[in-house]
C-alpha cells in the first residue's frame, strides 16, 4: 500500500528546510563575533591614524 501524505505537512517542512540553509549560509556570510568586530573596528582606526600622520596638505598657490 502507499504511503498516505499529508501535503500541507511536507510543503511546511520544505519552507523551514529551505530557512534553514538561508540562515546557515547568512551565520556565513555576516556572523562575526563582537571580539571580531572590535578587532577589525581597532584595525580600521590605526590604518586610519597612520595615514593621516602621512597626509600632506595641497599647497596654496598665490593668486595674480
């Protein structure tokens, strides 16, 4: 005999199979750590700070 199958049932769990693998692949693509997130933030900062100790101005030239 066949199996009986309740199609509301098993299209349900394809709805949160399918949530599943996004979240999966969304931990991936965008799950940092907070302690990540400050070293990378820290990172930022001193390559910022370094090269604006190496910033040179644009020279003014006198007008007529």
């Amino acid at each position: 005999m066949a199996e009986i199958v309740n199609l509301n049932r098993r299209r349900k769990q394809a709805v949160r199979e399918a949530e599943a693998r996004q979240a999966a692949a969304n931990r991936d693509k965008f799950g940092r750590t907070k302690a990540e997130r400050a070293r990378d933030a820290e990172a930022e900062a001193r390559r910022n700070a370094l090269l604006d100790g190496v910033r040179q101005e644009p020279e003014t030239l006198p007008r007529g």
